[in-house]
C-alpha cells in the first residue's frame, strides 16, 4: 500500500469518527426541544380531607426542632411582606449593626498608600 493510499483511509477514518461525534446529541435526543406551544397541564388535587395537614403538622415549634440550625436573618416560618422588595431603590439597610467598642488593632491599622520604594516580596512567598 503506497502512502497516498494510507494518507486517504486516515482521513476517511477521521472525518467518519469526527461525523459520528458531532451526530450523537441529535440521534439520541438527549435534550428537550423548546416549544412555545406545549398544552398546560392541569395539577389534580384530591379534595380528600384525609391529606390536609393535621393541626400537629403545622406546629411551629415542632417544625423548627426539626429544621435544626434555623437561622432567623436568612429563614422564615412566615410569608415575606409584599411591599418590602419592590424595587432597589426602595431596599431597608437598617439592618442589624455591628456594636461596641472598634478594638485597638484594628483602629491601628494604616490604610493610606505607602509613598517610596516598593519591597520586592521573598523567593519563600512567591512560592506561596
């Protein structure tokens, strides 16, 4: 078999592996296809009395213990108020504040631009 020969099935063999793996998503279908004109379905709720929540179930204490590390900043038993998040403009920033004294570390440090030579940092942090 002459080179020419080898150099036509290689590139056969390559185009036919590439094809395959560019076809594969479609013949499998493995996404949905959207559509804006799916029928809606309605949801069916049984009108059994037997499945409303029982008086026990909607223990809010009970539901806490169960929730375990309940954080009240983040979560609530209770529904959001309507006219708290309407806009950006609008948001509350009287939030809970950090109180006391600034301690004295802090207060001491120097955030103002350092004027002179810039320290060149060591082979050891570079590393880092």
């Amino acid at each position: 078999m002459d080179p020419s020969h080898q150099c036509v099935y290689l590139l056969l063999l390559s185009v036919g592996l590439l094809v395959h793996r560019g076809f594969c998503q479609h013949f499998y279908l493995l996404r949905p296809i959207p559509s804006d004109s799916l029928p809606l379905v309605d949801l069916k709720e049984d009108p059994d009395p037997a499945f409303d929540p029982k008086e026990r179930d909607l223990n809010e204490t009970e539901l806490r213990s169960i929730l375990g590390d309940f954080d009240l900043r983040y979560l609530s038993v209770s529904l959001p108020l309507e006219d708290k998040y309407l806009g950006n403009d609008e948001l509350d920033l009287d939030g809970p504040k950090a109180g006391g004294i600034m301690p004295k570390e802090i207060r001491a440090v120097d955030f103002e631009v350092q004027i002179g030579k810039k320290h060149k940092p060591s082979k050891k942090l570079k590393r880092r």
